[in-house]
C-alpha cells in the first residue's frame, strides 16, 4: 500500500538553514519542495519591474491579483515563473531582498500568496517540505512535523556573507545588518508574523553542519511516521 503524503513546515529566519535542509530532507524522502519565500520574492520582483511603489501598501494590494506566478515543486529542480518568465535569478538580487518585507506584509499579497501555498500542499502526491517563515502557524496549522530552524545572527550573517562573495557582494557587518533589519520586519508586522508555532520543534543550528541539521529533520518525520502518523 501507498505511504500517506506527509505535509512538513519548515520556519525560521533568514540563514538557518531552511531551503538547503527542506530541498535535502526532500530528496531524502521522496517529498515535493516549495520555498515560499521565493513567492514573495517573486511577487516583488514583479512590483518593481512595474514600476509599484513598494513602500505604497495600497498599491501593492491593488495590484497583488496580477502577476501570475508558478512554483514547481522538484527538489532536484525547484523553478519559478512570474507569467512565463523564469524569474529564479533576479528574485535573488539586492533590490528584491531590500523590498521583499514590505511587499510580504501586504495581507492581500498574503491571502493570495497563502492560497497558492495551500492548493500545492494539497496537491503534492506524496506530500511536501514547505519552507517559510509562518507555515507552522498560518499557511499549513495541521502540518505533520513541524520545524522552526534558529542560529545566532553571527552564524546567519558568516553564511549569508559566504554565499554572496564574488556576486553582490557586502561586509559581514552589513549583512548582519540588512539581516536584522529584515528580521524586526517579518516579526514586527501583523498579518501572520515569522514566529514559531507552539507545537513546532526548535532546532539552533548554529553548531551543526548542515548534513546534521537534514539527518535531525529526516529523524523527526521517520519517528511521527513510525508513532503510526
Ligand atoms: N548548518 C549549517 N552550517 C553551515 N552552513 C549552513 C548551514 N545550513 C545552511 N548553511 C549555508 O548557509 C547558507 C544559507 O542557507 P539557506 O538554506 O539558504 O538558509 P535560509 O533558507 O534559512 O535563508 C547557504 O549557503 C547554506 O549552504
Ligand atoms: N512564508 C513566508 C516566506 C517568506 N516571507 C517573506 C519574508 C522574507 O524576508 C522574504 C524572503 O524570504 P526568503 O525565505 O527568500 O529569505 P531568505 O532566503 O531566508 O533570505 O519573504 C514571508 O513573509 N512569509
């Protein structure tokens, strides 16, 4: 008989950890993957190149039924369209990461946002990683194993700033900054802040590897599937 899909969430702030551990624990376990910040990034990407004033909630509530936007769920392939455009790369640029928490605390972005999220969740076959940052407590409350992934804003930073080397590349100190900034924003708004659910398990990886951090991960969905689901 067919396993039953299992439905993971994955939250936490930026630089955790959370895309590398969902796409491995995906592929491990045979689960669709979807970032959803990528959605927002995405969304915001399609603000600016139409020249909305992100700053303006108003008119980004306006607009946020327009673009048409299309995750694919393949871990080993993860893709991204804003109306047929392949927007993968440019969603990872400076301005978009500056812009991203504004547009994402629109609630008509969100209820929009939030209603793709759902009906991918309900359609992944085998189940999903979904990663974010309010899946355990907003988009997917009846998850199956959920996670909330931390490390100190030092490590968070050292990573970002690894990354970005040779690209767009900033000071530890300013990718700490911009880090924090982007932080007090997801946390500070009021539709369906980044926090973590009461029944999510907390992990600090802060002094793990990332392979650790994906065996945790693997260990906690094979014991609820083991607890008889
Ligand atoms: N436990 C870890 N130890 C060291 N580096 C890590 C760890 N987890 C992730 N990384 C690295 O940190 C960067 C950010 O990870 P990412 O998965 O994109 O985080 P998030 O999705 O939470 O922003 C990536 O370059 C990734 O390879
Ligand atoms: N479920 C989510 C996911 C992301 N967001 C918003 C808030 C985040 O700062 C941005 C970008 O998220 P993303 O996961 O791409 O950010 P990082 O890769 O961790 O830097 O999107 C959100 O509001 N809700």
């Amino acid at each position: 008989m067919a396993e039953s899909p299992v439905v993971v969430a994955i939250d936490g702030p930026s630089g955790t950890g959370k895309s590398s551990t969902s796409k491995a624990v995906a592929v491990r376990l045979g689960l669709g993957y979807l970032d959803t910040g990528a959605q927002y990034r995405a969304m915001t990407w399609w603000m600016l190149t139409n020249g909305i004033d992100v700053d303006d909630p108003a008119a980004v509530a306006a607009a946020s039924a327009k673009p048409s936007i299309v995750s694919g769920t393949d871990p080993q392939n993860p893709t991204i369209t804003v109306d047929g455009t392949d927007v993968s790369a440019p969603i990872r640029g400076r301005e978009v990461t500056a812009a991203v928490s504004a547009v994402s605390a629109v609630p008509e972005v969100r209820s929009r946002i939030t209603e793709l999220q759902r009906s991918l969740a309900a359609e992944a076959p085998g189940g999903i990683v979904v990663e974010g940052r309010d899946i355990g407590t907003t988009v997917l409350p009846d998850a199956d194993v959920k996670i909330f992934l931390t490390a100190s804003p030092e490590a968070r930073a050292a990573r970002r700033s690894a990354e970005l080397k040779g690209k767009e590349a900033a000071d530890l100190a300013t990718t700490k900054e911009a880090l924090a900034r982007r932080d007090a924003a997801d946390s500070g708004r009021k539709t369906s802040p980044l926090a973590k659910a009461d029944d999510a398990v907390e992990v600090d990886t802060t002094e793990l590897t990332l392979p650790q951090v994906i065996e945790c991960v693997v260990t906690l969905v094979e014991e609820w599937k083991r607890r008889g689901r």
